[in-house]
C-alpha cells in the first residue's frame, strides 16, 4: 500500500513539472506574439501615418471584433428586428447590404438605415447596387432606367458626373452611405452578360466614364466601388453561377481591362470589388476574390491602397470560408457570419483602412 502511495506521488510530480513546463511554454510564445505584433503594429504606423490612430484602435479589438471589420451581409428585414440587431452587434459587423426585398417605399427605407446606426452601429457602411437600367434595388429611384451604357452611349463626361453625383445625394438622402459601383469592365462583344451594364466595349470610354464617375461620388461624399476586378468583360460566363476563367498574362491586362480600374484609382475609388474570376497565370489555386496575389497587383502595379471587398461569397456556392486581407461580401445569410468566418486573422492594416473608412465617411457620427 504504502509504495503504491510513493508511486503515485512520483507521478504526482512529474505531472506537475511538465504543467509547469507547458505553462512556461506557452506564456514564452504569448509573450513572443504580443511583441511581434508590437512591433509589426509599429512598423505599420510608421509606413502608413495617416493610419496611425485606426491601427491603435485596431490593436486594442479581440479577435472576433477585427473579423467583424472585415465582414459585410446581407439582412432579411424591412423592418429592423432583435435577433437582427443581436447579430450584427454581437459579431461587430461594420457593414450590410441591402437588396430590393428590404426595400418598400421611401420611408421605410430611410427608417431603416436610420435604425441601423442607432442600434447597430452609428458608424456602418450600408451598401447597394444601383446601377441603373438592368440592376436596381431601389423602384422609386428616379434615375433608375438611366443604365452604365447610356451613360457611355452619350459620350459625355458632364452627363456622367451629373447622373453620378445626382444618383449619389439620393441614396445618401435615403442613409445609404456606399454604392457598388461603377463598373469597370469591358464588355468583349455584345454577347457578354454585362453588355449592359457596362459604359461601353472601349477601354479608353469606360475609363473616362469611371473616372467622372468616381470623382462625382465622392464630390457627393458616397463611398465608390470599383467594380469587377480583374475584369469580367472576355468571359460569357456569369459568376453567378460558376467561376469564370480568363486567361491572361498581367501585362495583357494591363493593357486592357486594368485600364478603366487605374482611372477610378487615380480619383481616389475607396473600394475595389474583386470578382471570383479565376486565372492560371495570376493564380492556378484560387479565384480572384480569395486571392492575396489580386490585392498584390493592385497595390503594387496599380497603385490602390484602400478596401478590397469581395464579390457576393455566396454567389457560386463552392466558397465556404473568407479572406482575412478585406472585406467579406455575403448577400443573404447574415447568421453563418460566426461560423464561415470564424478562423479568419484579420490582417491589422485592412482591418485599420476599413474603420477608418467607416468612422470619416459623410453619414458618420465623427463627421
């Protein structure tokens, strides 16, 4: 009996020894990784001043409230219910979409948005597409048959701002505060699905368009969305659906489909929607919307240091987690946030330009 009892002890201790071990373990990596990021966060501040305060606020977020700066859905209300509202705090959510089945007349709408920022967050981005002519959320928008390619079809840069910077007070008249748009592709023949709703098949119109676009929107104070990188205008196919392959070189696309996107950049677009396009000579693993190799080209090729955002991730139906480099676009089930997005590490530096975006943005509480 009483060796049992000295074994056990022996046990006991050892036990204990490797409790301590482990313990010194992990609070040795702990501390590592709150230096790392220390100092990654200093290096940040650093190349981007004027970041600086949104990178500290950042720093202070758990895990879970950085996700939620990366992460805009869509809702199933007309009316803005509890569970709702318990969602969207509960996860930090900064951003939805709205869709024409939220959307009933004119005050509806404006109550709406109005009670997202006061039980939500004064501070979210509530984006929609309304481009005009075959896309619209919005019937009682008065400019809504005016489509991309009648626009592009006047040739007119001076009809282009005007529509723009009209379109752009009225959805912000309604609390809307970023509009998915404009489009950026280049249709390469009638037959492409977005014939329409581009401004035109020549690469240098749609740039002027884009650009008068943009400056429009912003001279409005509505957050622009250039849209669909890296283009989507050779392909037939509708990513509705499935992904869409186009295969070409950067250079080639820099001749071509990037021309009207480095037109929006030069006008200071906030955002760039990247599409679930996929190309082997870019990147044979992923499509464009899950790609780092993507956000890359248009910061060191293009220039673009805003907010990336994703196309519509439940779009094609084979995409089941996010990216953690900006922001996750979902249009219609608000209550997988948890679950799709929760293993995400929200990369500092996005999550920094998007608060920042949100919280200086002309429908903000801070403006």
């Amino acid at each position: 009996m009483f060796k049992t009892i000295k074994i056990n002890k022996k046990i006991v201790k050892a036990l204990l020894y490797l409790i301590i071990i482990l313990f010194i373990v992990y609070a040795c990596k702990t501390t590592s990784n709150i230096l790392n990021e220390k100092i990654y966060i200093n290096q940040l501040k650093e190349k981007y001043p004027d970041l600086s305060y949104y990178i500290d606020e950042v720093s202070k977020m758990s895990k879970k409230e950085r996700i939620g700066l990366l992460l805009m859905v869509g809702i199933k209300d007309k009316v803005l219910s509890e569970e709702t509202i318990k969602t969207l705090k509960e996860n930090n959510i900064i951003g939805v979409i709205l869709f024409d089945y939220n959307i009933k007349d004119e005050k509806q709408l404006r109550k709406l948005t109005s009670d997202l920022r006061k039980y939500v967050n004064s501070n979210i981005l509530i984006s929609i597409d309304q481009e005009g002519g075959e896309v619209n959320r919005i019937a009682f928008d008065p400019l809504k048959d005016i489509s991309p390619k009648n626009i592009g079809d006047s040739n007119s840069i001076e009809y282009a701002y005007d529509i723009a910077y009209k379109k752009s007070k009225f959805l912000l008249d309604l609390g809307i505060n970023v509009i998915l748009g404009p489009l950026c592709d280049i249709p390469s023949d009638t037959n492409s699905y977005l014939y329409n709703r581009s401004f035109s098949t020549n690469a240098d119109i749609v740039a002027e368009m884009v650009s008068n676009t943009v400056k429009a929107q912003r001279d409005a104070g509505i957050i622009s969305v250039l849209k669909h990188f890296p283009g989507h205008g050779d392909t037939i196919v509708n990513s509705h659906n499935d992904f869409p392959i186009i295969d070409k070189t950067t250079n080639e696309l820099l001749s071509n489909e990037f021309i009207p996107f480095k037109s929006g950049i030069e006008e200071c677009a906030e955002m760039i929607l990247v599409s679930h396009i996929k190309n082997k000579y870019i990147d044979n693993r992923y499509p464009a919307s899950m790609s780092r190799k993507y956000a890359d080209i248009l910061e060191n090729e293009l220039g673009f240091n805003g907010v990336i955002i994703t196309d519509d991730l439940a779009m094609t139906g084979s995409i089941d987690t996010g990216i953690n480099f900006g922001i996750n676009l979902i249009s219609n089930v608000y209550e997988n946030a948890e679950y799709m997005f929760k293993y995400i590490d929200a990369d500092i530096l996005s999550c920094a330009r998007v608060l920042k975006m949100a919280s200086e943005n002309i429908l903000s509480s801070r403006t």
